[in-house]
C-alpha cells in the first residue's frame, strides 16, 4: 500500500515532459536575470509558456490523468488515460466543455437496440 491510499499522485509522461521543460525554462530565466540579459529571461519565460502547452496538449492526447482513486493497474506514469477527456479536469473544459468520451462498451447486451420503423 502507498503512503497516499489509494490515490495515484498524478505521475504520468504529461507531467513530467511539462515539469522538465518548465525547469529548463526557469534555469534559462534564472540565468538572465543574473546576468541582466533580458532576451534570456523572456526567453525561459517563453519556454515556460510552452511547457504549460506541451503539457496540456499531452494531457488531451491521453499521456495525463485526473486526480484521485484508480486501479493500480493504471498507476504506473506510462499507461494512457483511457478516458482521454474528464469532465472535472480544467484542461479538458478549457479543450471544449464538460463532454467526456465513450471507452468501449463492456458489454455488447447493453447496447441500445433500435426499433425497425
């Protein structure tokens, strides 16, 4: 058992892709307020920018998960979301709305069937 339950702490490609650009971006801006450069600092506040964007790109593509409980199966930071899109996640409602799309159904006898007209 985890020391957090479980809950999966969110470790997944999305977040660490966007977590090392944005230190790469942040050393970058470190770097030119020292040394009083102003094209480096907006530079690794540029780059800072595209990690936020990376990230969210990689979070609608399946490579980011929600917080909270999942099956451990699903904990490991390789595996893909296999919603794609939450309705309470705000990256998805910044993406279009609260629609969440469809897995696979389980079970084939509970699908709809329609009526012949």
């Amino acid at each position: 058992m985890s020391a957090h339950g479980d809950v999966d702490m969110g470790h997944t490609v999305a977040g660490w892709t966007g977590t090392a650009i944005a230190v790469l971006g942040s050393a970058v801006a470190g770097t030119g307020l020292c040394l009083g450069s102003a094209l480096c600092l907006v530079g690794g506040l540029a780059v800072v920018v595209l990690a936020a964007l990376v990230t969210w790109v990689l979070h609608l593509t399946g490579w980011g998960k929600p917080g909270g409980p999942r099956p451990r199966a699903e904990w490991d930071w390789r595996v893909r979301d296999p919603m794609r899109r939450h309705g309470d996640c705000l990256g998805c409602r910044l993406a279009g709305g609260r629609r969440t799309l469809p897995v696979a159904v389980a079970d084939p006898e509970e699908r709809p069937v329609l009526a012949d007209a």
